[in-house]
C-alpha cells in the first residue's frame, strides 16, 4: 500500500500531525494529487545534487500539467483552479532554487515515514497489551512439563508398589530357597531385578528429561520475560509507557517453584526405595545424586531470578524523578519475592545496604521481614523507607552512581538454606536540589543505552545515542508529567537545534556531551536549557500544553512560514530558544502602513513573570500602543484560527462584580476603591 494511504488510515491525533507538516511551501493537496508519483522519487539524493534536483523540479511540473488535464476532463473546476495555483507558486520561489523544494519534499516524507512507525509502534504495544500474547507461548510450553509431572507422580506411586511386590517376593522366595533348587531360585529373583530394573532406568530417565524441560522453562521465564520486564521498568523509569504488572509473571514463577519442590520430594522417595533394597547396577544409585542436585541448582537459580526490585528508589516529593536520592531527604523503594508461598509469610528477613565501595551510610530502619499484608495483592514484598547520608570523608560532595542492595535470608522454610540478592538500578545522590537536571541527564542517558543493571564504568567512556533513540526519551519526558508528548515536527526542531540543519535526522548520532555540556556561545547546555522548559509547563502553562494550544517548539523560518499567509493577528505560542531558565513567548502576525506583512514576537515571559500573572492572562490583556498612541490587542486568533476568547477565556479569572448600592445617605457614603487591571503593553 503506498505510504499516502497508509497515512489516510491513521487515528486522528496522527493525522492531526501530518496536517502540521504542510504548508504553503509544500501544499499537502499537491501530496495528494501526486502521491504515487511523489513517492517513486529520490528527493534526498536530489536534495543533495542541483542537477538532479532540477531534473526532477521539471518532471514535478510535468506531472501537474497532466493531473491538471485529468481535472479538465473530469470538469472539476476547484481542483483546476488550485493546482493552477500551486504551480505558478512553486515556479516563482523554486525555479531557481530547486535542491530547496527537493529538500522540503524529502523532510516531509522522512517525517511521514517516522509518524507512521510511531503509529505502528504504538498499536502493537496495545494489542500485546488487551490480548497477552506474550504469554501464549509461554504457557503452551509450560503445559508440557507440568503434564510430565503429572504422569511421573502415577509412575512413582507404580514405582513404590512394584518395589512392595518385589520386596514381598524376594522374602517369600528366600524362605523357600530350602527346598527350591538354587537354579530356581535365581532365575525367579533374577526375573524379579530385571522388571524393577527396567521400571527404575526409565523412571530415572523420564526425571532426567523432565528436568531439562524445566531448565529449558525457566530459562525462557528468567532470560526472556523476566529480563524484558525489567528492561520495561527501566523505561517506565524515564518517563517511558507504565510497566506491565508482576502478577501474572509471579503467577507462572511461583507454580515452576512449586513443581520443582514436587520433584525433589520425588527424588527423594527414590533415595528411601533404593536404600529398601538395591540391585547391582542399580540406576538410583548412579543417577539420584546427579539429579538432586539439578533439582537443587534450578531451584536456586530460579529463587535468586525471583527476587526483584519491584519499585526503584525515589523521592516522594519527586516521584517523576526516581533514582535521584538527595543527602537527608527520605525515599523509598519495594522489593518482591516472585514465589508466593504461603509457608514463607514472614519468614524471610531481608537486609538494605549502600554499595560498601561507595561511602554513604542508609539511616533508619534497614532490616525488614517480608509479609504478604504490605501489598494489595497478597505477594511476597516489603517496602524500605530511608535516609542517605554522606559518611565525614566525603561531606565535600560526591558525583556519581551507587546501587541499593537488598538481601534476602532464607532458612529452615523449604528445607534449602538460600541467600539472595538483588539490586536496584544506578541511583544518583545529589546534596543540593539544583543538582537534579545534571542527576536526572545521567539517568535518562544510562536507562536509554544500556540494560545492564549495574554497568559503574558507564560514564567512564559514554556511548553515543541516536536520534530515534534520544526523540523518544525527550517526548516521554513531556508525556510522563502532561497529556501531551512531542509532535514529529517539535522533535525535528529540537533535532535542529541539536545536530544542525538535515534532511534526515534518523540515525544521526548525538554524544553525551552535546546532550548536557554547555552549548557553543551559551552557558547553559540542551539538557538545561529543555529541563527548565519542562518544568514552566508542569507549574505554569499545563493546561494550555495539554490543550494542544503551544506550538512550543518551532523554527524562525518554520514560524514565518506558516504565519505568513494568515490574516493580521492569528498568533503561536513557543518557547524561548536563549532563556536559560526556561520562557514562553508569542508571535504574531501584522500589517504595516504600507500593507506589507510582518511578523513580530514579544519578549520571553519568564517563570518570575508568570508567578505574578497567568499566561493565559497576559494573552487576554496584551496591548501595544498603534501609530496614533492608541492601545490595541494584535492578538486575535489562535494559529491556525481559534478566537483567542475561546482558547483562552475560560483559564483568566472573572472581574469581581461590584456590591449594589444599598441606600443610605449619598453623602455619607463611602465610595468604593476604582478598580484596576494589570495588562502588559507593547510601546
């Protein structure tokens, strides 16, 4: 299906998207008219070679003479009329300039090939999500063993009879061995050891490949299920989508457990059947030890798997920031037993510590039994609250990641002694609150790159991001904390403002320096600079940002761009490029004398600004003063044309209506205070 049509099909908050990608520079109807035709070109290459480009500039023109013929056929005026239009538009500003309309073309359709990845990206996670596929597999491959143990439980229940039978034989034989002939006698003995010999090879042998089912069982839950959820927590750490719930994982963990218990209770009952009476070449005796022992290490290793950091440590009063823990200031953190056995409620004591190479010291309560009554579902787990305190050789400050360990005693519970351990992920301590936007850099960059729970050389040599990779996180960033992420064409500014002019961002390697080092000519760096942009929306303008009303993030050229057709006084709203503390602006579009357009934008409205007035306020009231002294509102519409009353009204606050006059004597009455009105005004 071509890429258009694919496009058409999409929910509405993509095509809403799309529609901001086109402009008069590029109008989506010629996108339409020539969908098939515009798709067969390669507009990076002639986006990159003028010969080329030109080339193809005539081969657009010649396309649009014949779509424009079909039209007249067709006697479709309107269609005539705009593509008429379009033409005399595009040979006017591109005739001479045709690498520029090859370079608009082949952002717009990287761009439309971007939101329809995000597009697929996210319908997929949400059918995972309503139908569980992941775990259908799963549970088919599950099945099998659990029906083996099944049949091995009949088997050893047969085992233990025929060895009643044979014991009871053997004695009976043995007391008429006087006056059976020798020869007799063996030969019925030795039938006897040959049917027990052969029940207890394949016994024996059925246990061997029953446990390697399990191995094969567990590793898949372990290495892949586990392993993915941890990596989803990981996102869902820096803002990515909610991870996916531990219950149906303990679910499956806990009956794996369970089942390895039954077959050690089995192997077992092959140790007291062997020690009953034993065979030359008795195959308990040369493969029980062996088996024990598997049963043994796969319930180890499956226990140790089971033992997870359910919640990473984080500030209450931060609970969008985790892993960054300031010097004196509570967090918390959860740990989960995945084996929810009854028998083990409260008897698992467990023990919180700090790296020992790292010295910090944990205050408060660090030891802790775990009970199925802290949880609203009635696992294994227990929740820490601390304290973290620097130990005196290092109140200078300290910069860096450390781990929460956790230790897990069991003992006399399940007749295995086991001490587990787990970890949280690198946690960042910071002894200052301003420190956050550097801590919570290091944190996005570690969970964006690596999976490796507890990599310390990390930012010895950091590893360079993509762009996919860092627009991702950047988005998250917003739609953690608002209702709304980052647009296609937010991104691609904030891409411009990283990495320079491109056609194509995806691919394009960022660095950790150029993501959170001071940027070249300013004192401030991206990271900084986006982090307090972040942090105007959520305490000042989260309501216009959730509505869709600040464009936020857009180019000069982008802003004067689609500005410029509109009638005087539709507007943007968009961030400030240079406020290093973040600042919201907005640009509008005028007539001078002479009828000519011009775009304006006042200055950068600051955090202090908007703690004394709302945004929403200062748009309603804004004046400048006009040629003849007189104070009038430029600002009418919202972009693309949403009265401003209507975006607006309902976030300013009602004027105070005055108290009636309740009679009395004019005279004597106090005249009220004249009411007053803060607007800012332009000269």
């Amino acid at each position: 299906m071509a890429q258009w049509n694919q496009l058409q099909q999409l929910e509405t908050r993509y095509l809403e998207q799309l529609y901001h990608l086109y402009s008069d520079s590029f109008p989506m109807e010629l996108r339409q008219f020539l969908a098939p035709w515009i798709e067969s070109q390669d507009w990076a290459y002639a986006a990159n070679k003028e010969s080329h480009a030109t080339l193809v500039f005539h081969n657009l023109l010649g396309e649009i003479d014949q779509q424009y013929s079909r039209f007249l056929q067709e006697n479709n005026v309107l269609y005539q009329h705009n593509l008429r239009r379009i033409k005399q538009h595009l040979q006017s500003k591109y005739l001479e300039k045709p690498m520029e309309i090859a370079r608009i073309v082949a952002r717009c359709l990287w761009e439309e090939q971007r939101l329809l990845q995000t597009a697929t990206t996210a319908a997929q996670v949400c059918v995972m999500g309503r139908t569980g596929v992941g775990f259908v597999w799963k549970h088919n491959g599950f099945e099998m063993p659990m029906c083996r143990l099944q049949d091995m439980e009949q088997k050893m229940k047969m085992l233990e009879n025929l060895q009643d039978d044979f014991d009871f034989n053997y004695k009976t034989l043995k007391m008429t061995n006087e006056i059976m002939k020798k020869e007799t006698f063996l030969l019925r003995v030795g039938g006897l050891t040959g049917v027990a010999l052969f029940f207890f090879q394949q016994i024996v042998t059925e246990m061997g490949g029953l446990l390697t089912a399990m191995d094969f069982v567990q590793k898949n839950l372990t290495d892949e299920e586990l392993a993915d959820w941890k990596r989803r927590q990981q996102i869902a750490c820096i803002g990515g989508p909610p991870n996916i719930c531990l219950d149906r994982l303990e679910t499956w963990i806990t009956s794996l457990a369970e089942s390895q218990l039954q077959i050690r209770q089995q192997i077992k009952k092959l140790e007291e059947l062997q020690q009953k009476v034993s065979y030359k070449g008795d195959p308990i005796i040369q493969h029980r030890p062996a088996l024990e022992e598997k049963i043994v290490d796969l319930f180890r290793n499956l226990m140790k798997s089971a033992f997870v950091v359910e919640r990473q440590p984080c500030m209450p009063m931060h609970p969008d920031r985790p892993l960054v823990i300031k010097t004196g200031v509570q967090f918390t953190n959860k740990v989960r037993l995945l084996v929810k056995f009854p028998e083990l409620n409260y008897q698992l004591k467990i023990k919180v510590c700090i790296d020992k190479s790292r010295k910090f010291n944990i205050l408060g309560t660090n030891t802790k039994v775990m009970n199925m009554e802290e949880s609203n579902n009635g696992s294994l787990s227990a929740e820490f609250k601390h304290l973290v305190r620097p130990m005196h050789l290092l109140l200078a400050g300290w910069n860096g990641s450390l781990f929460l360990i956790v230790k897990l005693f069991m003992s006399n519970c399940i007749d295995i002694d086991l001490i587990l351990q787990t970890h949280s992920l690198p946690v960042v301590v910071i002894s200052n609150i301003c420190q956050m936007p550097n801590a919570w850099a290091s944190i996005l960059w570690y969970n964006m790159l690596t999976n490796h729970p507890k990599n310390v050389n990390f930012f010895t040599k950091p590893p360079v991001g993509t762009w996919d990779q860092v627009a991702e996180v950047l988005s998250w960033q917003f739609s953690s904390t608002t209702k709304r992420g980052l647009t296609i064409e937010q991104l691609t500014t904030l891409a411009e403002k990283l990495l320079g002019p491109c056609v194509n961002y995806s691919g394009c390697q960022i660095t950790w320096a150029k993501f959170c080092k001071n940027m070249a000519g300013k004192g401030f760096s991206f990271w900084v600079w986006l982090d307090n942009i972040i942090d105007l929306v959520k305490k000042y303008i989260l309501a216009l940002w959730n509505e869709g009303y600040i464009m936020g993030f857009i180019s000069k050229e982008r802003e004067r761009a689609i500005l410029s057709p509109k009638p005087p006084g539709t507007f943007l709203l968009r961030f400030s490029e240079s406020s290093k503390e973040g600042g919201i602006t907005f640009t509008w579009v005028e007539k001078d004398i002479n009828g000519k357009t011009q775009i304006q934008s006042v200055e950068p409205y600051t955090k202090q600004q908007l703690n004394s007035m709302s945004f929403a306020e200062i748009i309603m009231g804004y004046k400048i003063m006009d040629a003849t002294n007189i104070l009038v509102s430029p600002l009418v519409y919202l972009f693309p044309e949403i009265p401003k009353e209507d975006a607006f009204g309902k976030y300013c606050r009602p004027e105070a209506v005055p108290e009636p006059d309740v009679g009395g004597d004019p005279m004597n009455t106090i005249q009220p205070y004249l009411k007053t009105k803060f607007i800012c005004v332009t000269p």
